[in-house]
C-alpha cells in the first residue's frame, strides 16, 4: 500500500495545490495554505508548475505586476488609490510596485515568502517541481532550493485522485 492510500485509510485528511503563478501577490496564497493547512494536521501537497515553478528557485526575485490588476488597490494617504493599467508602461514602474508591497507587508508584519517557503518544509509539505516545465525552462534540482522531488502530470494526478481538497492557484 502506498503512503498516500495508508494515510486516507487511516482517516488522515489530505489536499494538494496546483501552484501556476510566481508573482510576489500570487505566491502568498498556496503557501499561507499550505502551510495553515499542515498545521491543522493535513498531508499538503504542492504541485510548481509553469510560471510557479521559480517560487522553488534559491534565489527569489519576486515581483509584483499591476498590469490587468484592476482590484489591486494600496493604502496611500487614508484612502485606496488603483493604479491605471497605463501605469503599468512606464520603466520602473513594476519595481516600484513590488517595493512598495513588499515595504506595507513588511510593515504589517506578514512573513516573507521565503520564510513560508521554509515553514513549509519544516511542516512536511510535499514539493513536486514540474519536471516538463523544470526541461521547457532549462532549470535544474540545483537551481531549486533542497527539498522539493521531481514530477510529472501523472505524479499530480495521482495525488489529487487521493486528496480531499484540490485547488489551483
């Protein structure tokens, strides 16, 4: 029996992630889920694929892009200022967007992706880099923090078919 049908048939209850993105706003939710959820006792299994792939690179360079992001809306001056799609074109611009959160999240106290990334291992969560993608994008295991296991389509399929939470983010 496999570990992943001795842990649903010992009633342990499981979920994977597909993660697909790596901007610095989309980076936060599978880890905070990921990580909430194996504290909560759950087998958390995560899935890098495409443009979430280098979340698992040693060296993050996270950015965050207000192009197409009409909600993304920051605290200035005690009000909620948008910024215009036509922003987004002038150099330096994304930059200046990604300092700016990564200033209010540090501000506000939310830890670093980084620091998720590390508490997710601490916590058992399993790392599946995709190993199409890790070809299509000449990355290697060393380019990768340690930790994570090369995978493909089926490797995730087998996962999900076993978890009871499945998401794609």
């Amino acid at each position: 029996m496999s570990s992943d049908s001795a842990q649903r048939s010992s009633g342990g209850k499981s979920m994977s992630i597909i993660v697909t993105k790596g901007t610095l706003d989309w980076a936060y939710p599978p880890f905070i889920l990921a990580t909430t959820a194996a504290a909560m006792g759950l087998d958390v299994t995560m899935f890098f694929t495409f443009y979430g792939l280098p979340l698992l690179l040693k060296n993050l360079d996270l950015r965050l892009s207000p192009l197409g992001n009409p909600a993304m809306k920051m605290p200035m001056g005690g009000m909620h200022m948008g910024m215009p799609n036509l922003a987004s074109v002038v150099p330096g611009m994304e930059a200046a967007a990604s300092k700016m959160m990564k200033n209010l999240m540090q501000k506000k106290g939310v830890a670093s992706i980084s620091d998720l990334r590390a508490l997710a291992l601490e916590s058992e969560v399993r790392m599946i880099a995709c190993q199409m993608t890790m070809d299509l994008f000449e990355y290697t295991l060393a380019d990768m923090i340690e930790g994570p296991e090369l995978g493909g389509a089926a490797t995730y399929i087998e996962v999900a078919t076993q978890s009871d939470i499945n998401l794609f983010i």
